[in-house]
C-alpha cells in the first residue's frame, strides 16, 4: 500500500463514549451500583479505605515530629502515612482471615504485607522517625548551623578589617 489511508468518518459518532448498561434478564443480579465495596477485600488499594487511616498517621506524626510541619516534609510525610495505612488494613484483613489460604497458599495479602512494611520503613527513615535516622538528621542539622556560623563569623571578620567581598 503507498501512500496515506484513506480517512474514513464515523458512521454515527452521537454518543459515543456514552456507556448504556444492558438491560437485565431475570437471571442476572443488577449492576453495581457506583461506589459500591462488595468486591474489596483488605482495601489496601482502595483510596477510600486508605485515606482517612492515612490522615490519621499524619497528625499523630505532625503533633509528635514538629519539624515535620516544615512543608518540605509533606510528599515524603504522605507516602509514608499510606503505605502505614496500607499496612494497618493488611494486618486487619490478616487477623480476621489467616495468613494461609485453603490451598496451603499464602495468601495476596501475606505476600504484600513484607513489600509494604519495608517501604514504610524505609519512608519512616528518610523522615528522620526512628532513632538512628533521627540522630543522623539532628547531626546534619548541627553540623549545617555550625558551617553557617562559621561563615558568618568570617565575613564578620573581613568587613571589620575593611576587606568586605
């Protein structure tokens, strides 16, 4: 074939994107309804489950953690707080169903419980939330006021002696 296609138009283009649901014979149940939570399991990827647990954890972390409040914070502080919400609903689901399926299988939820923890901590370390991160953040901290003082001193210094750069 040389050359460009021919364009063709839509035959009936009125609608579309518009979705109609099929009717309903007697046999079948009704659609569901929109948002509807019979297909939720442990909700740790449902944002509505999500959301207010996470909302939780970050005003817990915000009133214990001042320097959290910095704006600075907030991506790394939101992350942190869903993956903690995530967490909190997969050991919910756990508690009441098992770790172990009828199969002898572990089950979703057991096998993304670890990915999850793990990614939280990790989160709750770069927030400076556990005591070794927290002294490498205070340490950084110190260490920057130092070098900020020393520099303000020697410029001090240079605009006393006359020498002002």
């Amino acid at each position: 074939m040389v050359g460009r296609p021919k364009a063709r138009a839509r035959k009936d283009a009125t609608g579309a994107g518009e979705h109609t649901p099929a009717p309903v014979a007697s046999w079948q149940r009704p659609p569901f309804e929109k948002g509807h939570t019979l297909s939720t399991r442990h909700g740790a990827h449902s944002d509505r489950k999500i959301a207010p647990i996470a909302a939780r954890w970050v005003e817990t972390a915000l009133a214990q953690c001042a320097y959290l409040n910095d704006p600075s914070y907030e991506p790394a502080l939101l992350a942190w707080a869903r993956f903690e919400a995530k967490c909190d609903l997969l050991h919910e689901w756990i508690d009441t169903h098992g770790i172990i399926d009828d199969g002898g299988q572990a089950t979703a939820a057991a096998k993304l419980l670890p990915i999850y923890e793990g990614r939280a901590a990790s989160l709750r370390a770069t927030l400076g939330m556990d005591p070794v991160a927290r002294a490498k953040l205070q340490r950084d901290a110190a260490a920057t006021e130092v070098d900020l003082a020393t520099l303000l001193s020697q410029h001090n210094e240079s605009r006393e002696k006359g020498t002002d750069t």
